[in-house]
C-alpha cells in the first residue's frame, strides 16, 4: 500500500471518530469535497463499503469497524515510536494522558506533575478525572490509576502511593442522638449515607477485623455520587459516612467529626500507575513514572 493510502487510512479514523464529514474536515484542516473524494477513492481500492452515510450523519460498517480494530493498535505504536523520538532532544517533550480518580490526583499525582511541568516546559500532561473504570487501550491513555486491588492481570503497574484506611465518621451530635455502633452489623440501626458508584451500583460498606473481611450494605435517606456532598451531608448531621482516612483527619483533630469503628477498618493496598505490558514508555512518561514511584 502506497503512502497516497496510508494517509487516506488515517483520515478514515478521523472521519470515524468524529462521525462527521463537517468536523472530520475542520480537524484535518482539508475541505469536505477533498476528504469525501479521499473515502471513496479508498473504498474502491479495498473493495469495501467502510461508511454508511447520511444526510445527518457518517458511520463504520461492519468492514469499517474491523479495519478500526486493526487500525487502532498499529497506529498508536507508530505514536509511541515517534513520542520517543524525543529522546534525541535537548529537552524531554510529548504529551502523557492519565485517567485517575480524583482523589488519587488530589493527593498523589499533582504534586509529582506540577514538579515535573515546571521542570520540563515542553511535556504536556493530561490527567482526565473519572470516578469509574476505564480501558485505557480503547480510549488511548498512556496509564490509569487504580487501586491495588482492581489491576488488571496484563498490566504493568507501579506502586505510587502508601496503603489507605478508610474511617467511618459522624457528628457528636449525631452519636448523641443515636448511640455509637460497636460493630459493623449495629449499622443496620442507622442512618448511612450511600455512595452511588460510576456504574450505578451502591457501594457496599468495607471492614477487615483480626483476618475477617465484611461487605456491608447500609440504608439511609441519603444517596449519592459524590464524596465531596457525602462528606458535607455528615458534617450536616445526616447520618454516618464511610471515607478515605485522609479526608477527615483533620475535621477529627477539630472534633467536627467522631470516629467509629475504628478497629474495623484495617489497612488496604493504596494506588498504582498501570499501563499495558507491550507498549514502549516515551521519556516524558518515563520521566512522570520516576516521579511517582512510591520510595516508602
């Protein structure tokens, strides 16, 4: 295939993507004619229909979407191979895309990130904040953030932050009122404030006492998907929430908060950076992933 070919390939998956002649073109920086003229041209010389179209909209057939899936990976190696070609500058350069939890970047990655920005002007990162899991193949990130617990057996993954506990908090008023539950089934008697997950599942509750893991399912008036409003609802005196340590110490050094259950909730294995096991890392991710090593 000739490089005429290679390029109308390319444009393929703009036009794919954007599901758009009109803004496929304004991407490309080409008119609609020329890039009409270009799909057609190489539907006729693979033979194949790859673009259903019409008056509203453009999209893969079945043969599109199989060149897609073999598109895609040929494609971002070619980006990887050219990324590393950085090496060869004076100064690191490129552009490194992270999917993370926000608070895995609140409390970990920003600092390694605004060190390594301010130290390398011309390396660009992206940290995209997603509460659910992403597949960071199909949407082309360079890595994810996970929690140890939740890898992904073909992955390489670096340690990058210190185990976490989580801590089940509540106003003293509210305990007042209430009473103080003495184990993780007393639960069952409160209020609780529910955390809707990405996916829309309820998260269930998480304790671990002398080897004995529990889930926990508990009610409340309150559902939500946000940790920020869960923790505003509790300091409300809506009921009893269920946190990351780290986002109550201080309201419990204040006393604004009482912790329960302590003993409950043992340590568990804290954040990795993943990224798939045959990609080559450029040396703006390399750089990154130095930084972000956990040296505990």
């Amino acid at each position: 295939m000739g490089r005429e070919e290679l390029g109308s390939l390319a444009m393929f998956l703009i036009v794919a993507e954007e599901r758009s002649f009109t803004r496929a073109a304004a991407k490309l920086g080409v008119s609609q004619s020329a890039l009409s003229h270009s799909m057609r041209r190489l539907e006729a010389k693979l033979g194949l229909r790859l673009l259903t179209r019409t008056t509203r909209s453009v999209a893969p057939t079945e043969a599109g979407e199989r060149l897609i899936e073999t598109l895609g990976p040929a494609l971002e190696d070619i980006d990887v191979r050219i990324a590393s070609l950085t090496a060869l500058r004076d100064r690191p350069a490129g552009t490194v895309r992270i999917t993370t939890s926000g608070h895995a970047a609140r409390t970990i990655l920003w600092s390694a990130v605004d060190r390594l920005t301010k130290e390398y002007p011309d390396i660009q990162v992206e940290l995209n904040i997603e509460s659910g899991l992403t597949d960071i193949v199909a949407e082309r990130f360079d890595a994810g953030v996970r929690l140890g617990e939740r890898l992904e057996q073909d992955m390489i993954a670096v340690k990058i932050g210190p185990p976490l506990r989580m801590a089940t908090v509540g106003v003293p008023d509210y305990f007042a009122r209430r009473g103080v539950p003495g184990a993780p089934h007393e639960l069952a008697g409160h209020a609780c404030i529910n955390l809707r997950m990405a996916r829309g599942s309820i998260y269930a509750w998480e304790f671990e006492k002398d080897g004995r893991a529990l889930k926990v399912k508990v009610d409340g008036q309150l559902v939500l998907n946000d940790v920020d409003l869960i923790l505003a609802a509790a300091l409300a005196g809506h009921g009893i929430a269920h946190l990351v340590e780290d986002r109550v110490t201080a309201l419990l050094e204040q006393g604004r908060l009482v912790r329960v259950l302590d003993d409950w909730c043992a340590p568990f294995d804290g954040y990795y950076l993943y990224y798939p096991s045959r990609r080559q890392p450029s040396p703006a991710f390399s750089l990154l992933l130095n930084a972000l090593r956990y040296k505990g």
